[in-house]
C-alpha cells in the first residue's frame, strides 16, 4: 500500500500519463463563438473542450488553419499525444479546413458530457501555425448547423412555416456559398445574420454567397420564413461549397465570343478543366442568339447560359441550357419580343470524355421576326388545359418536344404533369417572350411535374411554352402523356390503372419472384433494387443502394422511388415513395416503407401487393440452385431495364469470426442488382446480392438472410400475417 507523499507522486504520474503531452490546461469553448488559438510550441497538442448536453442532437466542430492540422475529438477523457489512435473520430485531410460533426445518423453516435478536442501539427514546420477554431451544439429542434466542408446535403425541417440553419465563415475561406433545395418559391424570403450587425434579407434564392471581400469571418443564423400565404416545402436541402484565399487555380481567360464569331476551347486531359465559360456580347434588337457546340471526338457536352454574370449553381440557375447526351449541342436564346441586351455567360461542360477534348463553339445572331425561339422554328402545337395529350419526344439534336401554353388572365396558378413514360424524361416552362426558363423538373423520377403560382394574378394572357426533354441518348423515341390544369393540379387520366402491377397472383412462382423484385431510385438517379417482403410494401435492400453520390456515405431516407413491374418485358414503373425505417451500415442492410404513392396519395386501404416470404439461408449448401432478380443496368440496350432473372447455384459459403458473412453464387450479378432477390428452389428470399468477387466478377456475393436483425424480421412476419 502506497501512502503519504509516495501516494502523491503516483498520483501525479497518473495525471501526466493521462494528460496531452505538453499541453496546457484545455481551453473552454463557447457555443457557436470562434477563437484563433497558436499551437504549442514544445511538441505538445492544443486541446480544448466542449460541454453536450442531453437533448443535443448533433455537435460539429471547425479547425480552419493555413498549415497543415489535424483535428480529434473523444468523449469522456483527453487525446494524448502518444494516444491518437484513442480518439473517437478525427479528420486529416490535409487542407485548412478540417471538420468533424458527430450525431446518432453518424458513425460515432453523440454522447451527452464533455468532449475533448486535441488540433495535432502535421510536422515540425507547422508548430508554430495560428488557427481558427468554433464548436457548434445543436439541440432538440433548435437551429442545426452546416458547416463548410461538410460534403453531405443537410435537411431542414420546417415548423409553422420557418426554418433556420448555422453555419460558420472561417477568415481564410474567401468564399461561402449556401445551395438551398426547394426553398426557392414565391413567398419565401430568407434573413442571413452575422457577425458585427450584417444582415442580408430578401426573396429566397436558389443559393446565398457570403464572399469575405463584405462579409465578415465568424458565425452566421440563415432563417428562411413564409409570407403571402405561400407554405414551405415540409423540408429543405442544404449544402455547402468553398473556396480558399489563394488556393484556386490560376484561372484560364474567360474568351469573348461575339455573335458571327467561333472559339475552340479543351476541356478535360490531366491538366485541363472541365468546364470553361465564354461572354457573349448581344447588342440592342436582337432577335435571338443560337450556340453551337461540337467536337471532333463526339464527346458529351452541356450547355448553360445566364445573363449577367457567370453561373453558380449549374442548372439552378441558369436561363436557358441545352443537356441532351448527343456529342453536339444546338441552343436558341430568344423569342417573340427578341432578346434583351446585355453580356450573357455560355459554360461549356465536359459530361462525358476521355482525355483532352477541343470543343468548338459558334454564335450566330438572328434579327427579330424570324418566327423563330427556344423552341425552335414557327408555332409549336397549343396544349389544352384539362386533356391530356399523347406525345412523343426523340433524342438527337435538341431531345425536346415544345407544347404552346397560354395562360388566362386571373389565374393563381397552373400545372403541368407528365404521364407513362418508359424512360426518364423532363420538364422545363419557359417564357415564350425571351425564351428563357422559369421553371424546371430535372430529378430522378420517370415523370415529372411542375407546380406555378402567380405571386399576383395575371391582369392578361400569359405566353409560355412546356418543353418536354429526353436527355438520354440510349432512349432514341420516347412516348408520353402531358397535362395542363388551372389553379389545382390535373386530375389523373380516367383509363390510368393505378398502380398497375403485374397480374402476379395464380401465377408461378418465378412469376412472383420477379413481380416482387422492385428498382429503387434516389436522386441524382442512384439507385438499385429491393425486395417486397409483405403485402403493404416492406422492402429489404443493401444499404449502399440508398447512399447519395459524393456524400460520404450518407442515405436518402425519405421519398425513395419505388418501381414495380407491370409487365415482364417492360421497365418498371414508379408508383410509390418510400421511407427509410431501420438501417445496418456494418451488414449493408436497409429496410423500408412505402409510404404513399407516387402523386403523394395515401396507400389503398385494399392494396395487395406481391411479395415474398422470408427463408433459411442457414440450411444452404454447396451446389444447391438460387435465382437472382434485379436490374442491372447492363441488363437492357436502353437506359432502363425489365427485370432480370439469372441463374445459379451456391458456390460458397463464408463466415467471419464464426458468424455468416457472405453466399457466394456463379449466378451472374452486375451493378444495379445490388439489393435484389436470391431466392431458393421453393422461392424464399435467402440473401440480398451486393458485390461481385474478382476481376472477371466470375462470382457474386449476397447478404445472408440471417443477417437481417431480429427485430426487422418481427416487423416483416407481423405485416406477412396481417
């Protein structure tokens, strides 16, 4: 037994080993307050704390330095400097700006008490560095935060019609801008408050810039609110894109591009941007401006346009755009009453292409009279409101289909909706008095629709035109049926079977099978396939088939696509939205809902729909044959495939650590059946297909079945009852 002053020096030892080496004591960090700190010059760490309290609900935390820092954090205990590897989580990207954000939908969940942050100099030469660093505790249904850096799109949840977010401009970061979906609508304004009394407050826009060259560094409450009757969207997309001081490119010429004039630029190579932007000069009674772009190399090029500055945020902002996959692209800038004068901004983007692509652009200007718009030459057909109309649109050239539309005067709002496509298509509304587009629906869905409200009716007609795009290449005719309303959206077609499934019942079982097997979409048109695993529509898929492209692994939880077969040599049709109810990041599992259909209804309360039972995936052995459904995406010539079945047998079984881990089948799976069908000979689900093994993908691997956690399955047998 240790006791008296040997007790004391143990005491001490213990508190030095525990302690960061060479750290002072930890600085206390206030909520949503920035500090400039200088990292210790003995070898040691700057550490800090941050107190969570219990109805926290998220906790990020911003490092902004011009050396190279890294960031940690842990909970409960300090980050030793010869203990890194102890931290809950940490980010080294090696940049200035590190971030790190913990929260239940995160990898490391959020623990109430006091966190502990550590900042570690990247090497000696960076000991002596100054740097920013804020904390920022969201609480319950409190403003959350999204901070720069932060790659994943951030939901606000709207209450009584308002919603707020933080975010945080470091000094070093010369640019800020915040992209809001959805938030941009007649009605809704939004107030931006900051540091040192800035204030900005008018119509919401699409995205909100802060540039450093007038707004000040530190914390900023962004509050988006309703006036004039009109609601917010239920939720709001936001996300966050910066540029640092002096870390840009040095940045190629912007051309001048005068109408009778042309331009080579190269995009793409190991050097080359994929992007450049072009000015084009229209002088006063102009009729209209037409851009060509080509290449010798049949590479896939976009076109955008805006007038008066560059773009900022793609397609969201500009006037007019020309974005079929066809390796040449025509676009028209005018209409009826010409085209305002002024500087307009034409980016060139490289969709598609290997190596150093030269892209020729050509501008020639029209006189005013010639008949001629966006829409092409003379009158496109009128479009009656109340009728739907059966059309067609090709891929090609402009990949556009245009309908007139008059609008009468008095008219709070109008509605267009697209019907019984086979292959995603758009919408865009355009004024037909310069050409340019007010309106877009460019998402993932199959058919689309556009809701218009007047912030003032209409004292006279209106003149519009509705284009209808076929943006796919692979997609060479596509038929569709439009619609127009007045002040309430078009009611559905009276011959519409909704949903229309698949006549699955009384039929084999390999029938069943497929009709059960579903093509789940997310935005930006990830995506994959599912199994329907009871009649009111639980589906079981991978995890990863939900995740958003380009956000860190992040899912889409709400308003998942769901399309279901209605027809077997046909692609699926999306009928329904769907939740995220229960996920497994480790297994790559997910379980869903649907939760409506497609148009936002609710489910009849008669709907059967096919599906099928769960099985054993504990009794397989080597040899014994498995069916595999999906939707590949090579699975079909055109952009879109009929479900497919393959064939195959057990090849292999795999556990870790004794536990099942992997079925591995010589059933061909390609990408796009992840989170499909392996059924055994009496048609029970036995694993979900996830990955191929090899360079050949001679074998696939599913998820066994087993691993579906107990608790889902109670919830899957429970609905199978009912």
């Amino acid at each position: 037994m240790i006791s008296g002053p040997g007790l004391f020096l143990a005491l001490c030892l213990l508190t030095l080993a525990g302690a960061p080496a060479g750290a002072a004591d930890p600085v206390v960090l206030e909520d949503a307050v920035a500090r400039h700190h200088r990292l210790p010059q003995d070898g040691g760490l700057w550490a800090g704390t941050i107190r969570v309290p219990e109805d926290a609900t998220a906790l990020s935390v911003a490092v902004c330095c011009e050396r190279n820092v890294d960031l940690y954090l842990r909970h409960g205990q300090p980050v030793a400097m010869n203990r890194l590897a102890d931290a809950d989580v940490s980010s080294r990207n090696a940049g200035i700006l590190e971030t790190i954000r913990v929260a239940q939908d995160e990898a490391v969940p959020l623990e109430a008490g006091l966190w502990h942050i550590a900042v570690v100099p990247n090497s000696n030469a960076d000991r002596a560095a100054e740097f920013e660093v804020v904390a920022f505790v969201d609480r319950g249904r409190g403003t959350p935060t999204v901070l720069p850096g932060d790659a994943a799109e951030r939901t606000l949840t709207v209450h009584r019609d308002r919603a707020e977010l933080r975010t945080f401009l470091p000094t070093l970061v010369r640019s800020l801008t915040l992209r809001l979906a959805g938030a941009a609508r007649p009605g809704v304004r939004f107030r931006i408050d900051g540091p040192r009394e800035y204030r900005r407050s008018g119509a919401a826009p699409r995205s909100i810039v802060l540039q450093r060259a007038d707004s000040p560094a530190g914390a900023y409450i962004l509050d988006l609110s309703s006036a004039g009757g009109t609601p917010l969207p239920a939720t709001i997309g936001v996300r966050t894109t910066w540029s640092a001081n002096g870390d840009e490119k040095p940045r190629l010429p912007m051309p001048v591009l005068r109408p009778g004039g042309s331009t080579t630029l190269t995009l793409g190579g190991p050097d080359g941007p994929a992007a450049r932007t072009v000015r084009i000069p229209v002088p006063p009674g102009t009729g209209g401006v037409e851009i060509d772009a080509t290449n010798p190399l049949r590479a896939d090029v976009d076109l955008y346009v805006r007038r008066g500055g560059p773009l900022q945020a793609g397609d969201d902002d500009a006037d007019y755009f020309a974005l079929s996959s066809a390796p040449f692209e025509a676009l028209y800038l005018g209409g009826i009453t010409g085209l305002a004068a002024g500087t307009y901004y034409c980016e060139v983007v490289l969709v598609e292409g290997k190596g150093a692509v030269p892209v020729t652009l050509a501008v020639r200007g029209h006189p005013r009279g010639t008949g001629r718009g966006t829409w092409g030459d003379g009158e496109p057909p009128k479009l009656a409101f109340g009728q739907w109309t059966r059309g067609r649109v090709e891929a090609g050239r402009a990949g556009v289909t245009w309908y007139d539309v008059v609008v009468p005067a008095g008219t709070r709002s109008f509605h267009a909706m697209l019907l019984g496509s086979s292959a995603p298509l758009d919408l865009v509304l355009a004024r037909k008095t310069d050409g340019s587009i007010m309106r877009r629906a460019l998402s993932a869905r199959v058919d689309e629709r556009i809701d218009h409200t007047f912030t003032v009716p209409p004292d006279g007609p209106r003149l519009f035109v509705l284009g209808v795009m076929n943006r796919s290449a692979l997609e060479k005719v596509v038929d569709f049926r439009v619609a127009l309303s007045l002040n309430r959206p078009p009611p559905l077609p009276a011959d519409l079977v909704w949903p229309p499934l698949i006549n699955w019942q009384g039929r084999s079982a390999t029938v069943r099978g497929a009709a059960a097997t579903v093509e789940l979409t997310v935005r930006d048109n990830a995506g994959g396939s599912g199994t329907c695993v009871t009649p009111r529509g639980r589906i079981l898929t991978c995890r990863h088939v939900l995740e958003i492209e380009g956000q860190k692994g992040r899912i889409q939880r709400e308003g998942v696509l769901v399309a279901f077969p209605s027809r077997l040599d046909e692609p699926p049709v999306q009928s329904f939205l769907a939740r995220v109810t229960a996920e497994d990041r480790k297994k790559d599992l997910a379980l869903l809902e649907i939760t409506s259909d497609v148009f936002g209804r609710p489910l009849p309360a008669d709907l059967t729909l096919p599906w099928v039972p769960l099985g054993d995936s504990g009794t397989l052995e080597l040899g014994d044959p498995v069916l595999v459904f999906g939707y590949p995406s090579e699975g079909s010539e055109r952009s879109r495939t009929p479900v497919i079945l393959t064939r195959g047998s057990i090849a292999g079984l795999e556990a870790i650590g004794g536990a099942p881990r992997w079925i591995k089948t010589d059933a061909w799976i390609g990408l796009g059946h992840s989170g499909g069908s392996m059924v055994d000979a009496a048609m029970r689900l036995v694993g979900i297909p996830a990955a191929t093994l090899g360079q050949s993908e001679v074998l696939g691997l599913a998820v066994p079945v087993s691993l579906v956690p107990a608790a889902w399955k109670l919830k899957i047998l429970k609905d199978q009852a009912r």
